[in-house]
C-alpha cells in the first residue's frame, strides 16, 4: 500500500498536474520562431511555453489564450541559452590582475546581450580564492557562471605565484570541487613557462580524481602541442585551437594541412575549443582546418577585457565569423549549445527539454555588409550576422534588443 502511495505520487501526481495546467498557466509563449534543439532532435517552426523557471512544453500551435506573455519569434531562431565555455570573470578592483581584478569582466554586462546564459570561467581562481569569486561575482550575477579551476592554488595572478609548484595541490583542488560540485565543471592547466611536467600532471591528475575534464589553455612555450595532446585524456578541452603564435606551435603544419597529430588527438576524443581571445584565433589556422574538417567543438571566447575590444568582440561574433567562413547555421548554434553542455558534462544544460530550466535566446540572422577580424588583425566579410534579440535566463527576460516583449506604446 505505502509503495503504491509513492508511485501515484511520483509518477501520477505530476501527470495529473501537467494535464491540468491550463493555457493561464504559462507565464511565456514564445510563437512562431524555428526551434533548435539539438539534444531533442528539433529543427523546425515551434511554440516554446515557460511557466516558472521551466521549460513547459515544446510544440506545434500552442494556444495563446490567456497566456500571461506572448512573444512573436517568426524569422527568428529559439535556442537553449548559449553557452560560452572560455570566460574571466573574476571581475574586482584590483588593477591589471586577472583576479579579482580589472583584466576580467563583469559577465551580465557581456553575455546576456549575446543570447548567453552560461560561462565557464577559465581558472581565473584557484583553490585558494574559489570562495571569493563565489562570494564576489557568482553569487551576485543574472549570468549562470561555472568555472574550470585553476591547478595552480591562487589562479592566473600573473605573478610568480601562479607559477609556483607548491601551491599546486592535487588535493586541495579535488577538495574544492567536492565542495562546490554543481559549479566547479573542471581543472584548467595554464601561464606555467618553467619546464618542468608537474602542473601538467597534476592538473590531470585531479581531473580524474575529479571526474572532470582537464582544460588546457596552454601559455605553455615548453611544452610541444603534440607533448600536450599526447597526454591529454579523452574529454579534455583544448583552447585557442586555432592560434599561430611563437610559443605553441600551430594544428596546421608547413605543408599548408593539419597536422596528423591532431586529427590522432581528435579521434581520441580530445575536444577543441575555439578560444579566440586577444591572440588565440588566426584566419590562417582557422580556415584551413574548417576545410580540412578540423572543427572546433565549442565556441570559447576567452572574453577579458582586452579581446572584447579587438577583433573578438563576444561569441556570437565568433559564430558570424564562422558563417563568414562557410560553416552551416545549424552546425554553428550546436556548438553554442548543446556540444558546450557536453563537454562540461551540463547535460541539463544546452537544451529545451520539457521540465529543462528556461535558458532561451531567440536569435536573428541579419543580412548586411560585415567584416570580420583576427588576432593578426586580418579581415574577412561576411553578408550575414547572428544578432541577439532577447534573452531568457531561468524563465525571466534578461535581455530584449528591439522590445518584442514589451507593451505597445500609445499615446493617449
Ligand atoms: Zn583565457
């Protein structure tokens, strides 16, 4: 009797609720746009419903009456919220530091006006002042911010701390993730010039003991790219995939083709994400390895507050420089969605699941005259551009470019 009590109560109880919700019930109706959605597989003109914080229903011709708030998204694409997996936001007062400090960015100033809801911040912090960075920036933000820990135990202080072995600690950094599971996605490796293996190693080794990937954003002159991916596990992310810089050499080899150790590290499952930054994204590198089939999984920007400013401005820059570059729409709105949550193993992430938090971004493809620019400050055109047009974190409009939620004005 009390096991039959449970199962009417888990399983009917919430089927007898859904049933009963009526049209009033939903806070937002989003109608008319073409949904993508890659997890559930949907590619196509669809109503979305939000009631609360959640996803309610995905579906054809959703009944509008006596919904609280109907928007219209005919022409538009209705995604789960984009996901932006190279970030620093450890933002504070300090000046020229990464943490806490001026070099990084308040995130809902950036990301929600590019249809982001998610960052991953790339070890600013360390296991040292993980707390701060929560106490400081995660806790206060619209933004959902998740980070890659850094190995190194103060994260990038761009000083000789950073560098010092010691701080290191396998343990105390597998603490910290323990201690903040549902935010800490990773390990980040990083801005180590001594030639020693250790950091590598230890920030793969807390990786595994963490079950997590390690991120590998490789500042690291001493090490080879084919030494990194060779001891890179499957489910490791690569950054600044497509950089030509001297300190790291390039996925594309002298002959003009990418390098057959790079497509060995690929199979394997190493993931590679784009990471454009100030210096990490080339036309050079990139192109010929987008002909070559060396795509990148995820669409990084490594936003600071320098790479804003330069040619890679946010991701959706970055996307419409991949449109720029040939790559196909629906190609590029998986890597900013669903292909992230993945590789941050989010999986509750990155889709519009029914019962999934309402993280949406209803995005326009505008058709213009754009240029486009890399880290060497070259330029491409382009005759399209991904352009937010509204925002949705956690059921609440965040962001709405031309009002299409607002109320009609009148004058009376
Ligand atoms: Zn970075």
């Amino acid at each position: 009797m009390k096991s039959l009590s449970i199962i009417c109560y888990l399983f009917l109880f919430p089927l007898i609720l859904q049933n009963n919700l009526k049209a009033q019930d939903i806070d937002i109706l989003i109608k008319n746009g073409h949904v993508f959605d890659a997890k559930n597989e949907i590619d196509g003109v669809m109503d979305v419903a939000i009631i609360g914080d959640k996803v309610f229903r995905v579906a054809k011709n959703i009944s509008e009456a006596e919904v609280k708030k109907v928007i219209d998204a005919s022409g538009m694409y209705v995604c789960p919220g984009l996901i932006d997996i190279h970030t620093h936001v450890f933002v504070g007062s300090r000046p020229k530091k990464f943490v806490d400090g001026s070099y990084s960015l308040s995130p809902d100033d950036f990301t929600l006006r590019a249809g982001i809801t998610t960052v991953v911040d790339a070890g600013t912090s360390g296991w040292r002042n993980f707390p701060k960075f929560k106490e400081q920036v995660i806790e206060h933000s619209k933004t959902r911010i998740l980070a890659f820990l850094n190995i190194s135990g103060s994260g990038m202080t761009g000083d000789d701390q950073q560098e010092d072995i010691d701080e290191m600690d396998v343990g105390k950094a597998v603490k910290c993730i323990e201690t903040y599971p549902d935010i800490i996605v990773g390990i980040k490796i990083g801005h180590y010039t001594g030639d020693l293996w250790t950091p590598f190693e230890r920030a793969s080794e807390a990786a595994k003991q963490a079950e997590r990937p390690m991120f590998v954003e490789c500042h690291l002159p001493q090490y080879s790219l084919k030494d990194q991916l060779d001891r890179m596990r499957p489910g490791d992310i690569i950054t600044h995939s497509y950089e030509k810089i001297s300190e790291r050499s390039s996925v594309i080899g002298e002959d003009g083709l990418v390098q057959p150790l790079v497509f060995l590290a690929k199979e394997k499952g190493v993931l590679f994400d784009v990471g454009h930054g100030g210096a990490g994204f080339w036309f050079s590198e990139a192109i010929p390895a987008l002909k070559q089939g060396l795509l990148p999984n995820s669409f990084g920007s490594d936003l600071h507050r320098f790479s804003m400013n330069s040619g890679m401005k946010d991701m959706l820059n970055i996307m419409s420089k991949y449109m720029a570059m040939g790559m196909e729409e629906k190609d590029i709105l998986l890597r900013a969605t669903w292909n992230p949550a993945k590789s941050i193993k989010r999986e509750d992430l990155g889709n519009l699941s029914e019962g999934a938090v309402a993280d949406v971004a209803l995005i326009s493809v505008r058709d213009g005259n754009f240029g486009f620019v890399d880290a060497g400050k070259n330029r491409i055109t382009g005759n399209k551009k991904f352009e937010a047009e509204l925002t949705i974190r956690a059921g609440k409009i965040v962001w709405d470019l031309n009002g299409i939620s607002a109320t009609p004005f009148e004058l009376k």
